[in-house]
C-alpha cells in the first residue's frame, strides 16, 4: 500500500483528472500513469485490469490501435470520487464515455469503472 502524503481536494483531484487526460492524448503515458495507484483496478468495457503498468499498457493499446482520444465534457468530484462525462474519439469517430473513480489521499486513482452505450463497447471489440 502507498504511503499517505498531503490530502488534496476535489478541485486539484478534478484537475490532476484532466490532465491524466490530455497527457493520454499526448501519449505521454509516463504523466498518465502519475494518476494511478500501483495496485489500480481499472474496469473497462472489455473487463477489469489490475495493475498500473497493466493499466498503462491497455491504454497505450488502445491510443494505438484505435487512434483513441478523450474529451472531458464535465468532472465532478468529491474526497472519494471522481466523475467524467467524455467523449471518446475512435479513428475519428465520436462516443459517449463515462468514468467513475476511487481516489486516494492524493488524488490517484485506486479504482475505476468505464461505462458506455453497446455502440462503443462494439466499435472497441471490432477494431
């Protein structure tokens, strides 16, 4: 388990968020990952993945692959939870993408869940 450091509030939890999210579209995957616990359990459409480096790793897969970018439309947050509305962009084409979070003290996230319409978990499954 990590260590506790200073206890950051909803609005730096919502910021370090939006920045996972455009060093994601950055590919910078070395800032993502300052997101993320080490022992994150991120719940993806295509079903869970445990580990940061496991974690970094479909997500490098899918920007790859899929040409994948996200768009934070809205985040809210609270000492425990954060939530995005995104829109998640596949080789240019645009769907609706909803994150929920655990986070820690600092603001990592320890768990997350991905929900969707069927119409991206099958443009996922198919490309």
């Amino acid at each position: 388990m990590e260590t506790s450091r200073t206890k950051i509030g909803p609005a730096e939890k919502i910021a370090r968020l939006k920045e996972g999210y455009e060093a994601f579209n950055k590919r910078d995957f070395n800032r993502t990952a300052e997101r993320y616990s080490k022992d994150i359990v991120w719940h993806f459409v295509a079903g869970p993945v445990r580990g940061r480096d496991a974690v970094i790793a479909y997500a490098k897969d899918q920007a790859a692959r899929l040409d994948a970018t996200l768009e934070p439309h809205d985040v809210i947050a609270n000492d425990e939870h954060l939530v995005a509305l995104l829109t998640y962009t596949i080789k240019g084409k645009p769907y609706k993408l909803i994150h929920v979070a655990h986070t820690n003290d600092e603001g990592n996230i320890t768990e997350a869940w991905s929900f969707s319409g069927a119409d991206l978990a099958s443009a996922i499954q198919q490309r």
